[in-house]
C-alpha cells in the first residue's frame, strides 16, 4: 500500500481577526494580553489537506512543524488532537526577531533534517502579517517547485501531486512533481475538529521544557508512551549557519511602529427626513460628485 | 546600473493595471532618486507591448517572449528575474500583489537573499541612521504597511540587501500616464540562456480564467453595504442606488462572510482598495481593515443607526438612520434634482 510522509507548516499567532474593543489600549497601541493565541486559519485548512490523503491512504504520516516559543507547543497538540502523527517545535532565542527571509531558512533546516517527505504543506499565509512568503521562500531554500493558493489536493502519487488552485479570476489545476510545497488558501475545506479519541491519547503530550515544569507523577508516563513527547529542536539539533538565522538573518528591519489612532474630521450629521436628504443630493450634484 | 525595476504582468497580452500603477509609482522613486524606470515583461506574444508600458515613463522594457511562459509558473519566471537581477543589480523591484506577485516574489527574494515587503500601501524615500552601528544610509526604499490585522502600521526597510523588493495590492497607487510620446528602449531577452528544462515540471492541466466582472477600482460611486444591511435581500437597494448614481455595489469583509455580497466586491484590506469620488457606507461599522480600503474617497456618507460607529469619524456626511428607508429617499431625490 502506498503512503505518504507529510509535513505540515503551522504557525501560532495572536487573533487579529476578532479584535475587539478592549484589544486596543487607549493610546492605539495592541494590548496583546487580550489577543488569543490560536492555530493560524490557513494552516488548519492545510492541516486538513494533509488528513485527507492520510485518510485516503492509511498508514501515511503527519508532522507538523513549527518555529516560536515554548508556548506554541499549544499547536501541535491541536495538531495532534485532529490527527497529526507527531510535532516538532523549533524554539530558540537564536530566531528571535526573524523576518520571513530567517523564518524560512530556520524551517529549511529543520524540514532537511526530517528528510524523505513527500509533500509539504502549509497555508498561504498567517493572519498576523499576511505575507505569504514563508511558503515559497522555504520551497526556494529547499530547491523544490512549489504550488500557492491551493484550495483541494485532487490526486497525489509518488510521482506528482495534482492540486486545485484558486485564482483572483478563477482556477487552475496543476500537477507538480514529488516532493513539493504546496499553499493552501482559505478557500479551502475548514478542518475537522478535535478527535475525543485523539484528545485522551494526546491530552498529556509535552516538549522536554513542558515536562521539566510539570507533575512528578506522570513522569514515567513518557517512557512508556514515547508518543507523548513532542520534539523540540532549538540551534542544537539542526545544522544551521549562525549569521542566517534571526536578526542578523533577516534583510528586512522595522524603521518605524505607528499606531493606528482615528482622525476624527468634522462630519456633518443629517436627519434621515425628507427635506435635509433632498439637500444633501441637491449639495452633491451641485460640486459634480454625482450626476 | 542600480535602476527601478517593475514586473509586469500580462493576461493574453494585456498589461494588468497594477503593473501600470506600479511603473507610475516607480517614475516618481525614479526622479527622485535621478535612476531610471525599467519594465520587465514576461510571457507570450508579447509583440507591441512596449507600447503600452512607454507612457508610463518606462526607460527600458525588457521582454521574454516564449510560448512556454505563458500562462504563468514559477519556476521559469523566477529564473529569468534572478537572472536578469543578478546582471542588473536593480536598487528596488516592484511587484503587484496580486497571486502571480506574491507567488514570485518571495521566490526571487529567497534566491537572491534580498528583503521583500508584502501588501505595501505606501513607497517613500529617506535615509536611515543606524546608531548602533554607527552607519546612515540614504536613499532608502521605505516600505511602508499595515501589520497586525491593521492595527499598526509599520515602516520597513532593507538597509545592506539589494534589490529593495515590495509589493502593492492593485487600486493602492495611482495609474497616470507621464507623456503619450516617452520614449524608452526595447531589450528582448534570451529567453533560452536564462530557464533550464528543469524549470518546467509543473504542468498546467486545466485553466480557467473569467473578465472580471465587477470593477470597484474604475467606479466613481460605491455603494457599499456592511453587516447592518442584515441580508442578502436587503442589499437590493444598494444596487438601486448604485445603477442610478452609475457606480458599483461594494462590501465590507462582514457582509461578505455572511454571504450577502460576492468576494469580488469586497472592499478593504484584504479585499479591493478604492478611492471613488463618493463612498456611501451603508449598515458599515468601519473596522479597520474596511477602512484601509476605503479612507481616500474623496467623500464619505456613513448611513447607519449607530451614533458610535467608527466610519462616522471619518465620514464627511452621518445619515443617522435606517438604511432601507434613506436609500429610496435618495434615489427620490437624485431623480427629483437632475430632471
């Protein structure tokens, strides 16, 4: 039977979409405290490509990767809980202040050590600074063709991987030759939720630095059930260039941080009533806006 | 040497009109910096198209033409730019960010280990003072975007690495033409010298590509409907309104989740970014990312029935009100005054 190495790229990043009112501090500045941590969308939609070839040929294997804190560990469990085989966090103060550029090196690196993949997916970019980048500049790194905007995986072989894409016009399909990354978009099916089975068997899964913190008593559980460590790599456990990682890693800098603070400019309120609406489009045809 | 240069990108033939934005953009970073503006095409029966690129102030365009470039894939095309940037060594590459864009894009600045910047919204230039190194730069490429889901807005440069690479959603800058008769030159590229066979291993099975069918960017009237407006149903009005004032019904990311406007009248920063010569606001709240797309209107009306919504501090009219009843009125009202 044939099956599949995946790898899958995820990221942890702040919820920006549901930024409410208190996500705000009253200086304009982000309170990142009241901003959640979650599974990036788009890799959750990835995630859920990967699941179904893994459903279509059993016995193919999920791991899914990613590079930021301790805390990011919280991901590969989600992971875990829907169906990833195992996890990875690259964690390192060597990668902190990564551009995309540095990003993507760092998880060339890490994806070379894992070797013999098939695919590699991730989404097509993260909602904290909606790049798209880190999908095409790792398949740069790693000399393999890449597919973005991936919105269904139709077929997969040992020698290509036929892909739906969506365009701002319309679609494409396209095969590309094995190994490849792909891209997924938003468009794509959303993932399958947590599995209960999965959640008992994954529930107690931790790195090594999650482990030192926790429960004495569950301890020895690590031994016997090996499944339960997620790994953690930090510059120690991939061969990396020193210079290329972080910010001496990274072309781009950040000049300058504004917050965004409304001008408020002096509107003129109108009645909704017949007279002042009359006026209103009287005024506007009047300066040639309209008409 | 060290020149501007912008990717253009062609759909059978035709120049896309954020490429044209682009080199506009690109003329004015020019004569600022005293460099010249350089095209690049990349495609198939490109004969002529240089014609069309001229105006805009391009100082060269240069053309691969090859059957095998069109429709796009990344590969080839990222060979023929790096290729091209490694001879060149351009100062600053624009690129829209369009898919094509942003697939290439990151590519190229990966070979050529130089920064890139997604989805700018502003290109300035001005030096750079590194006081822990002791070092200025001048003449900086500042790329300038908003950031975490657009509640900052952060100013990025590329001080060591060249080229200075962006990209910039279609509608952000202006297209304008700098004179019918600028002359420029014509360099057709070896197309053969600078793509191996390994570069075409992606196949394309199947293409499907529609015409756009709405145009928010050559509207001069929105008609713009957000959550408030409540259904799908209720968005009728809009398009009332809109054929009668002769624009285009937009919509804010909210309605279109809710499934009451289609993508391709989204308005903001993840969708479509607009500057009409009036923007009517109809049930929007005015989040950011709606207000990214939509701030340069020349004129604003908010009509909504919450007095503490943020579009209305940027409104230049409040219709406090229900929308379903202000919309008729004004298509009363705007007959009433042109008969």
């Amino acid at each position: 039977m044939t099956t599949f190495k995946i790898i899958v790229l995820a990221k942890q990043v702040p919820d920006t979409r549901n930024v409410g009112k208190d996500a705000m501090k009253a200086d304009g500045t982000v309170n990142r405290a009241a901003l959640p941590a979650i599974f990036n969308p788009e890799d959750l939609n990835a995630m859920e490509q990967a699941l179904r070839i893994k459903d279509q040929y059993p016995g193919s294997t999920i791991s899914l990767l990613t590079m930021g804190p301790g805390r990011a560990a919280d991901i590969i469990r989600e992971g875990l809980f829907r169906g990833a085989d195992d996890g990875i966090l690259l964690t390192d103060r060597a990668f902190a202040g990564s551009d995309t550029l540095a990003t993507s090196y760092a998880l060339s690196r890490a994806i070379a050590q894992i070797k013999n993949f098939d695919l590699i997916i991730c989404g097509r970019q993260a909602i904290d600074g909606d790049t798209a980048q880190v999908g095409p500049q790792v398949a740069e790194k790693l000399n393999i063709p890449q597919v973005t905007y991936v919105e269904e995986v139709l077929d997969i072989n040992k020698k290509g991987t036929t892909v739906k894409r969506r365009l701002d016009n319309g679609v494409e399909v396209v095969k590309v030759p094995v190994p490849s990354v792909i891209t997924v978009t938003g468009s794509a099916p959303a993932c399958r939720a947590r599995n209960a089975r999965l959640i008992m068997k994954f529930k107690h899964a931790k790195t090594v630095t999650e482990r030192q913190d926790a429960n004495e008593d569950y301890l020895s559980l690590y031994n016997e059930r090996p499944y339960l460590n997620i790994q953690e790599w930090t510059v120690n456990e991939v061969e990396v260039e020193h210079e290329q990682l972080g910010l001496s890693g990274s072309p781009t800098k950040v000049k300058k941080i504004e917050n965004v603070v409304l001008q408020a400019k002096e509107a003129k309120m109108i009645e909704p009533s017949d007279a002042e609406i009359n006026l209103l489009m009287k005024e506007l045809i009047d300066s040639h806006t309209i008409g | 040497m060290n020149n501007i240069f912008v990717y253009c990108e062609t759909e059978e033939g035709v120049v896309a009109d954020v490429s044209l934005e682009l080199l506009t953009k690109g003329r004015s970073l020019a004569d600022k910096l005293g460099c010249k503006l350089e095209a690049l095409v990349i495609g198939s029966k490109l004969n002529g198209v240089e014609k069309n690129l001229f105006p805009y102030g391009s100082d060269v365009v240069h053309v691969a033409d090859d059957p095998r470039l069109s429709p796009y894939t990344t590969l080839p095309h990222t060979s023929i730019v790096v290729n091209l940037f490694k001879k060149e060594k351009p100062q600053i590459a624009l690129m829209g960010a369009t898919p094509v864009g942003r697939d290439l894009g990151p590519r190229v600045s990966s070979a050529l280990y130089s920064g890139l910047t997604a989805d700018c919204t502003s290109l300035e230039i001005g030096d750079h003072e590194d006081k822990k190194a002791g070092k200025t730069y001048k003449d900086l490429l500042y790329q300038i975007r908003p950031a975490f889901g657009g509640n900052i807005i952060a100013t990025i440069i590329n001080p060591e690495c060249r080229p200075q690479m962006a990209t910039v959603r279609e509608g952000v800058m202006k297209k304008e033409i700098r004179s019918e008769n600028y002359k420029g030159e014509v360099k057709k590229l070896d197309v053969a010298s600078m793509v191996s066979p390994e570069d075409f291993v992606v196949e394309i099975i199947e293409r499907h590509v529609e015409k756009r069918k709405v145009n928010l960017n050559a509207a001069p009237v929105i008609v713009s409907g957000g959550y408030g407006m409540g259904s799908r149903e209720n968005f009728k009005v809009l398009y009332e309104l809109a054929e009668v004032l002769g624009g285009e019904v937009g919509a804010s990311r909210a309605a279109v989740d809710a499934g009451f406007a289609d993508h391709e009248r989204q308005v903001g920063q993840t969708g479509v970014t607009v500057r009409p010569k009036l923007y009517i606001a109809c049930g929007i709240s005015g989040q950011i990312q709606h207000r990214a797309g939509m701030e340069d209107s020349a004129q604003i009306i908010a009509i909504n029935n919450d007095p503490g919504a943020p579009i209305n501090s940027i409104a230049d009219y409040v219709i406090n009100g229900d929308v379903l009843d202000v919309i008729p009125k004004m298509i009363k009202y705007y007959k009433a005054n042109t008969k």
